[in-house]
C-alpha cells in the first residue's frame, strides 16, 4: 500500500525523543567543516617557469614556508596553475595545517626575497577578497579631511574655584560622585553617576584625571562637563599606576591579555604580558611586559598554590617621567627611557642579590654637582662573606654615588624624604643568635657633600612604621614589641618623634629623638601633605580607633629640655572614628577624611571630616561607602620669593576669609533660623486652629472634667503637710 | 540627673506608663508581674499578682483608682490601684496587646490579637468606678479590624474617635460612639509600634520598625511632623511641658550581627518636636528599648528596656532652660503647651 498523508508517522511520536536536549552532545561530535579560507594564503611575485620546472620551484617554495609553519600534505598543499602557454603565472595557492600557521607566514615572509629579481608577497586569501576586487579600494587619493579644531575643556577648571575649595570623589554602593569640601555642612555635589566605575575610582597624581577601571580596560575622565578624556583597552584590568607628571600611564592585570585578532587597540605585541605601559597623550601602548615572579614557593606547607604577592608598583618612575625601572629581584634592575621605552644602554644593570630600590621623588640637588641626574637607592642582603649594603646610584651615568656596608641584615625599607633630601634606611637587624630583633635608621644626607650618613640606633623594638615630614627635616615611627606567639591581640605600640637639633647656619643638625609615646595601639602615621602636623592612627583594628593630632611647630611656651629641638611637639586632639580603614590629608593640608570602608568592613561604613587640629567637622553614615579620595592639586605656580610674601603677609589676607566665613555662617544661620521661625509660626497656628474646633464642639479642652471645675477642685483642696520620722538603725559606738 | 533604676522585673519590659499626676509608675513585663513604684525615688509601692502569662500592656485611669492590664494569657484585667484587688477579668481568645483609658476614665479599650480562629479587633466597655467588681461583661462597642491586624490603638480628646494602628504601617480612625470607620492613611512602611498622645489629645505620635516617627492630627489625621532615625523603633512619646519628642527602640537582638551596645543604638533620643532636630541622646540600655513613657507633669521620663530594667529620668534645670533663639523670640521658650 502506498504511504498516504494519513499513514505517515505523525510528529507526536517523535516528541519524547525531542524533548531531550543534545544540544552539548550534538556539539561534541559535530563534524565541523572548515569553511573558512584563514588557513590558505597566495603568493605572488615568484618566477615565472615552465611545467616541468614547477616541481622544483614548489619543493624550494616549501622549504621555505615550512621554516615558519607547516604545509597541509607537503607539497601537494601548494597549488601553482599553468596558464594556456604551459607556463606558471607566477603565483601559487598555499594550505597551511592551521590559521595560525597561516597567519605567521604572512607576518614574516611577505617581502622576503626568492632570488635577485624576485620578492615573494604573502597574503591572506580573505585578504585578497577584501581588498583585492575591484571597486573595493578606491584608486585615486583623497587626502583625509582635517578635523576642525575644537576647544577642549579646561583640564584644570577646579582650580580656579573663588572659595579655593577642594573637590573630593566619593564612591559609594554603584554611585561615584564628586564634591566640593563644604567643611561642616553637607559637601555640595557636583556630579554623581551610578556605575561610574566597576572596581575603584583613582585620581592621577596631579589631579586632572578621575580614573575609573572597567572589565575592558581604564578610562579617564575629566573637564567641566566630566567627559571622557582618555581610553586604555586593557582587559582585565586590575591596577593602574600614573607617572609623576601624568605623561605616562601602567595598567597590570593579573591574568596575562590575550589578543584576539582584528583588536583596534592592541597587537599580537601584547599578547601573554600582564602589564603595559602607555602614552597619556596618545592613548597608545609603548610597550608590554609580563609579571616577573618573586621567588619563594609556589605551594605551602599543604601543597596548595600560594598566592603570591606582587610588588606595586614594580614599574616605578623617577621623578622627572625621564625614566621608568623594574627590579629582577635578586639580580639586576632594568631602566628604560622614554617615550621610546628603551632598555637604558641596551642592557639592565646588574647587581647581584638587589632586594629592593626606589627612586629619588625629586631630582637630588647634590653639593658640588652642576647636572642634576635622577637618582636611586637599593639594598642587597648578606651573600656569603660579603656584607649587606646599601647603594645611591645616578641615571643615566649609572655611577655609584655612595655604599655603606651593613651586617646582621634581616630586612631593610627605603625612605625617601620629598625633596630628596634624605634616605633613610630602616635596617631591621638580628643579634648574632638571630633570636632578638631592633631597628637602626641609616639616614643619608643626599644633599651634603660626600653624602655623610648618620645613625639612629637607639631603638630597641621593631620599627612598623615610619615617615618623613613632607618637605621637612623631621620624622615620626612606630616601635612594636615582638608578636607573641597566637596572641589574639596585638602588642602595644609606641610613637616616636625624631627632628634635627638646632644648629647655627643653615646646615640642619643632628636627629635627636623627642619623646616617645608609650601603651599606643597605632599602627599609622599620615603626615600633613604640607609639613608641620601628623595625624597617628589606628586603623584596620578592632578594638582600638583612636586618630592623635600632633603639631610639630606648637606656638605655644616650649619646655625647657626640648630648647635644642627645632620642634616643639603638642598634640592637639585625639578623635576616634570607629572601624576607621583609610585617613586622607586634603591636599592644602587644611582637612583631615577618615574612612570606614566597606571594602574592609561592613560595620558603620562612612566618613569624618576634622581640620588639621583634630576638631571633628562633620561625620555621614552611609551604607555601602566605599572610598573617599581628595582631588590632587598641581604644584603651585607662585615663585619662592610670592610665597615667601603670601607668608609674610598672611595676617592681611587671612582677614578676608576670616571675614567671609563669618558672613557665610550668618547667611547660613540666617536661613535655619527663618526656617525654625516658620516652622514654630505654622505650628502654633495649626495648635490654636485644633483648639478652637474642640473647645467649639465640646466646649473644653480637656475631656476629664471643664477647666473651672478642675479650678474648683484645686481650691477646695486642702494641704495637709505630714512630717514622718523613722529610726533606721540606733548605735553605741565608743569613742576613745 | 542620674537616672534611678528600677529592676524588679525579672524579664523584659512591655509598657511603663505614670499616673496623671506624675508621682507613681506602673511597669509590666514579661515575668507576668505588674508592679506600681514612686517615681520621686524609684521605691516599689506594690505589685498585682493574677495574671497567668506575659503582660503586654497596662493603663491606668485619670483619677489612679483603676488600672488596666492584658497580656498573653488572652485576659483584660481591672485592679484597685490602692489595694491592689483584681475586680474583673475578661476573657478572650487572643492576647490582648494595648488597652487604653479614655480620657475621662469612664470607657476601657482593649486590642485584641489576630490568631488562628480569631480575629483582629478593638473592644470598649462601659466603666464604672463606683460598681467595683459589679463591671459589665458586655462590651459597649467592638471594631473587627478585618485587613491588617491591629496593633496598637487609643481613645481620641473626649473619646470622639478611635485611633487604631495596623501592622502594614496604616494608621486607621473610627468614630469613638459607634464604631464606624472615618478615615485611614499610611504614614509608615513597617509595623506601627505605638501611638502616644499629646496631653490634650489633638495630636498624637507615632512609632515604628520602618525606624520613623510621625506626629499626626487626631482630627484630619494629617502628618505634621516626621522624625527619621537609623534604628527600628518600638516607641515614641511626647513631652509636656517642653517641646520635644522622645523616641525609644533599637536593634532587636535576633537582627544584628555584632550586638555590642554601640551596634544596637539602644538610646533614648530627643528630637525638637516643631523643628525635627534631634538635640541628644540618654545611654544606659543595654537592650533595646520597649518603651517610653513620660511624666504627664513634664517633669522627667522613664524608659523599659528589653534587658529587664525601668530607667526613671529627672529632667534637670538645664532641660527647662535650653531654647532655641526663635523660641525666646517668639516668647514660647520652648513651651507651645502653656499657650493653650
């Protein structure tokens, strides 16, 4: 019987076995066809050479490809077609085993040469598709339209505010927004985008950019209009680091990028490194590179991967944007030049066993020495008999400027003052059973002739903390007494202040310690970005919270034992914040934002604002706050001599603010108390309009009993007074 | 002033509330136990023995002869304050969570709590000081409050009109006589916590979880005033005298993570009743606060706390002085309640 339409299998039947998803099977096995030429490639330009010439030519052509990737079927892979005269046309089809083969031919074979007369070209067959058919590139030359200028914001609008505020950004739950410090009052927004950034927001270092880090890459924002300035695709992103002067820029991620072909931003170049480092101006990438390990194990005790720490920033720049470095620890210390990020004299410089180095922040002004270089300081351990030491050496000269050996060297840190000044070398040092620890300071005098070195070795703990005094001779530290073993609490702390003894001249004296500060939990020492006063804190604990204010110059009468010191050393307040995480200086140095971050915490998350005195401005919960950041100020562009005149006159000018200030509050007490007086107005007359009603409706007030009545009651009263006496306790005491 | 403790409660409070005349305060707690106390120096003048289970609410009546309990062993119970003689229980289904006097002392009204097979209601009955035990079982009038169950409720000045607020954050008004309803609004998001009146009853305040107060209209009830904190509050109360609000509550133990004291926010706050300002705050608690009750003479307040203890406040000269400066201008220094 022929199959009718009704005896066919209907669908029904069919559905069980459907409703089983194949889909990852049907992938699995799925023959896939490759359909896309990426694999061929065409060669041109070779010689021209009769049939029976061509299988030569082919076994030459091959050698050479295979050099570079692998021919699909050896020569059977190249295909070279005879036109009508029986003779090659001087081109050939090539299969590659892969696209990636494919694609390294082209790279570096195109252009090469055969013989004398011929040069091969290589390209992609896409690409002879794509460019190659007619009409697809135009023929005739147009010259590319220039772009009408345009004026572009102003980079450093905040700067001229009228009332010299400072503008902080705050991030908190998806909202960053930006605002100007309006000290005890609520800070005036300026702008707030929700999703602003995905990670964290960033100034750069002079203030003109607001960073922010997506899973693409960093953007910068800037301008009246907070536009978008600048992109650096960097995929996956996870730290960004800016040059001094804001020419440069160093994005790391911890995951190496991979380059996908057709990448507008990025080339095969940067593929696997993990870090780059681009021109600001350009928005272009100099040059790649990939995290250099630490060495230390890869697993712990239990065999699980460690997660190794990376230095920040491990490019690190010198002052004048001239030069960036990276250390190979243990080894050497590579510079490069920029903008072209050469290797400094094509090769890194050695020094064996290097731990750490850091960069001079200002180009050192040295005695005697005419041509300012850059700078920097390093340390290398014991190794063998040879002693640790510590070493400044010049770029680009690469001459060792001064060596101090040392012994018995655990740990050391470099300290760098602001004006390069001073280095001081925290020396971290073991008795010879290497079972007690103590400190010494290395202090280097970098701008005194044959850079003499002074040391402070009276310190008997562990130093945890140490600072200079911005552009100032002056430094504070934190001592720690040894951690007992699985102590849930950590030891006491002390607080240290060092200065330089007075002495005639201009020379700066010897460092004389002050005074110590016993029984402190700090942890913390956050300097006044313009000297003088130091806020020492305790942060991430959680027990303590406290935040000291010292002045460092007190105008006050100075103790008598202290008359050597150039300091005289108050402290002005003590605040707490609880579960404070961060302490950021405005950068004038006027005010002082605590946070609690719920980057480390989620209890009581928000902000203080205090003045440099430790006087507690205004404090705001807000769940979720995540950061609080002051816009960096560029350096001012008044010479030494208008400073020195703004100082000497201050007096005069301080009055005008003085005078501001007291009108502002008054305009602003002004409004309050407006508003009060109408609040206070209204309800009264809402009170009398209430009364009216019910004393209408119900003739009294009071729903007990009629207003006279109650005067009735009270008269009728009558006040008995009644004095009760009680004897507690009688007893015989005898008196000798 | 120190404050003078009061801890003769072995478990938590649930309501304190004065006499009319400030001198004696009544506390119930949880231990079953009412017990009435001298406000002058926290002495215990007595305690009501009776009731079977937890106490969630007292009142006690305009002349101090009658007090009023309920609580979870599902009674309304009528004392002698003086002797401390129980004249009437009234028996219901559910726990009773709020009775109320009314302003003349001649009606008692209870709230009733939903439960499986019962529901939601406000009851009122006829008092009679004279009658002692003779009290009538009938109820005068009785509201189903068939939605969102009732939580807290009181009589209005001259008992016109019944103040009820519901759980949803509602605040409904009914007509005192027969019970018809007149007007609803939502001033809140969470749990209405407690209402307190103002002396003359023309306004009243409002608490709850959604951690704000509200000082409404009795007549219109229109939202005058709103008082934001950052912590769920379980009571609030109007000063006399002085133009304050005092607000109570604080972080339930079962909803925080850290309960250190710091944590839970357990303060009396004060807030400028007309500018919405909050001027201080009283520490002591160490759990959160029940309730809040104050002297209807305006000379101090007390508070119950969750951690078992009556803490009673005498307001020092200070509190009397302290005016804003439009107060002293417009002459009410900080008192709009003598104008009347």
């Amino acid at each position: 019987m022929a199959p009718s339409y009704d005896n066919l299998p209907s669908d029904e039947e069919n559905d069980i076995e459907e409703e089983i998803d194949f889909s990852d099977l049907y992938e699995q096995y799925d023959v896939r066809l490759e359909e896309s030429f990426d694999a061929f490639v065409v060669l041109d330009g070779l010689p021209v050479v009769p049939d029976e010439n061509r299988p030569k030519l082919i076994k030459f052509i091959l050698k050479k490809l295979n050099a570079v990737g692998k021919v699909r079927d050896g020569e059977l892979g190249i295909t070279m077609p005879l036109n009508d005269n029986g003779m090659t046309d001087g081109f050939a089809f090539v299969e590659f085993s892969s696209p990636k083969e494919a694609a390294a031919a082209v790279k570096q074979l195109n252009g090469s040469a055969i013989d004398k007369k011929h040069t091969m070209t290589v390209n992609k067959v896409s690409d002879i598709e794509r460019y190659g058919r007619e009409g697809r590139v135009n023929e005739e030359y147009t010259p590319p339209p220039v772009v009408k200028f345009e004026q572009k914001e102003h980079l450093r609008w905040w700067l001229k505010d009228i009332d010299a505020r400072d503008q902080m950004v705050m991030f908190r739950g998806d909202h960053v927004g930006v605002f100007w410090n309006e000290k005890e009052d609520p800070p005036e927004q300026i702008i707030d985008r929700q999703h602003w950034t995905e990670a964290f927001v960033q100034w750069s270092p002079l203030g003109t950019f607001l960073t922010s880090i997506h899973a693409q890459g960093v953007q910068l924002w800037g301008g009246e209009s907070w536009s978008r300035q600048k992109r650096f695709a960097h995929p996956g992103v996870n730290l960004v680091d800016f040059s001094p002067n804001e020419n440069f820029l160093t994005t790391w991620s911890h995951r190496p990028i991979t380059v996908e072909e057709g990448n507008p931003f990025l080339s095969a170049e940067e593929d696997g490194k993990n870090y780059i480092i681009w021109d600001l101006a350009t928005g272009k990438p100099l040059r790649s590179f990939v995290t250099l390990d630490l060495p230390g194990p890869t697993t712990d005790e239990q065999g699980n991967p460690v997660k190794k720490k990376i230095q920040w920033p491990a490019f690190k720049w010198s002052s004048d944007d001239k030069y960036v470095a990276r250390m190979t620890f243990g080894q050497s210390i590579s510079v490069y030049e920029l903008p072209k990020m050469n290797l400094l004299d094509k090769t890194s410089i050695k020094i064996e066993g290097v731990q750490d180095f850091e960069w001079a922040p200002a180009s050192p002004h040295r005695d005697s020495i005419r041509e300012y270089e850059q700078l920097f300081c390093f340390w290398t351990p014991e190794l063998g008999s040879s002693p640790a030491r510590v070493g400044l050496m010049t770029i680009p000269s690469k001459e060792i400027v001064r060596t101090r050996n040392l012994f018995n060297v655990s740990d050391a840190k470099l300290h760098w003052q602001s004006d390069a000044k001073y280095v001081c070398v925290k020396v971290d040092r073991h008795s010879k059973s290497k079972k007690s620890m103590a400190t010494n300071l290395e202090i280097f005098r970098v701008q005194e002739k044959g850079v003499p070195v002074e040391v402070v070795d009276s310190l008997k703990d562990t130093v945890i903390n140490f600072a200079w005094e911005p552009k100032g001779d002056r430094f504070v530290l934190i001592t720690a007494g040894e951690m007992p073993v699985n102590a849930a609490v950590p030891p006491k702390t002390s607080v240290s202040f060092f200065c330089p003894e007075k002495s005639k001249g201009t020379a700066v004296g010897n460092f004389k310690h002050i005074r110590t500060i016993d029984k402190k939990n700090s942890n913390a020492i956050y300097w006044s970005p313009k000297g003088r006063f130091v806020v020492v804190a305790t942060i991430h604990s959680q027990q303590s919270f406290e935040l000291d204010f010292w002045d460092m110059d007190f105008e006050g009468d100075k103790d008598e034992k202290d008359k050597d010191f150039a300091a005289n050393l108050q402290l002005m307040a003590t605040a707490e914040h609880y579960g404070v995480t961060d302490v950021e200086w405005d950068p004038t140095g006027r005010y002082v934002a605590t946070v609690a971050s719920v980057f480390r915490h989620a209890a009581e998350n928000g902000y203080h604002i205090y003045d440099f005195r430790g006087t507690l401005l205004r404090e705001e919960a807000i769940e979720r706050f995540k950061q609080l950041l002051w816009r960096p100020r560029p350096p001012s562009l008044l010479s030494k001599e208008e400073m020195k005149k703004v100082r000497k006159n201050l007096r005069e000018y301080s009055q005008i603010f003085i005078e501001q200030d007291a009108s502002r509050r008054d305009a602003g007490n002004r409004a309050v108390i407006e508003e009060r007086r109408q609040k206070l107005e209204s309800w009264l007359e809402w009170r009398e309009e209430q009364v009216r009603r019910i004393i209408e409706e119900f003739g009294s007030i009071d729903g007990f009993m009629g207003k006279d009545e109650e005067k009735e009651a009270e008269d009728d009263a009558e006040v008995v007074e009644e004095i009760v006496e009680e004897i507690i306790e009688e007893r015989e005491e005898e008196i000798s | 002033m120190r404050p003078i403790l009061l801890s003769g409660h072995e478990r938590a409070l649930t309501q304190v509330k004065y006499n009319k005349d400030g001198d004696i305060i009544f506390s119930v707690s949880k231990d079953h136990i009412v017990c009435a106390w001298y406000s002058a120096n926290g002495e215990r003048l007595g305690t009501y023995h009776g009731h079977q289970g937890a106490l969630w609410t007292v009142d006690v009546d305009p002349t101090s002869t009658l007090l009023a309990t309920g609580g979870a062993d599902n009674t309304m119970r009528l004392w002698e304050v003086e002797t401390g003689k129980l004249l009437k229980t009234w028996d219901f289904g559910s726990s009773i969570k709020r009775v109320e006097f009314s302003p003349d002392g001649r009606q008692l009204l209870g709230v009733t709590e939903k439960r499986v097979g019962h529901v939601s209601s406000i009851v009122v009955y006829d008092i009679d000081a004279e009658k002692g035990t003779e009290q009538s079982d009938e109820h005068a009038l009785r509201i189903v409050i068939d939605y969102s169950k009732a939580t807290v409720a009181g009589f209005s000045y001259h008992a016109k009109y019944i103040i009820v607020g519901h759980e949803d954050g509602k605040i409904s008004q009914w007509d005192g006589k027969t019970g018809e309803w007149l007007n609803e609004i939502e001033p809140h998001e969470a749990d209405i916590t407690d209402i307190q009146w103002a002396p003359d009853r023309t306004y009243f305040i409002s608490a709850s979880k959604d951690k704000t107060a509200k000082l409404i209209g009795t007549t219109d009830l229109e939202i005058m005033k709103s008082y934001a904190t950052d912590t769920p509050l379980n009571s609030a109360a109007i000063t006399p005298i002085k133009d304050y609000v005092i607000l109570g509550g604080g972080q339930a133990a079962m909803d925080v993570t850290t309960t250190s004291a710091r944590q839970g926010k357990f303060e009396a706050r004060f807030w400028h009743k007309i500018f919405e300002e909050e001027i201080g705050r009283v520490r002591g608690h160490f759990g959160p606060l029940n309730y809040v009750a104050v002297d209807p003479t305006g000379k101090g307040y007390c508070s119950g706390g969750e951690d078992g203890y009556v803490r009673v406040h005498h307001f020092d000269k200070t509190y009397f002085d302290f005016a804003y400066e439009v107060e002293r201008e417009l002459g009410t220094n900080g008192t709009t309640q003598a104008r009347i």
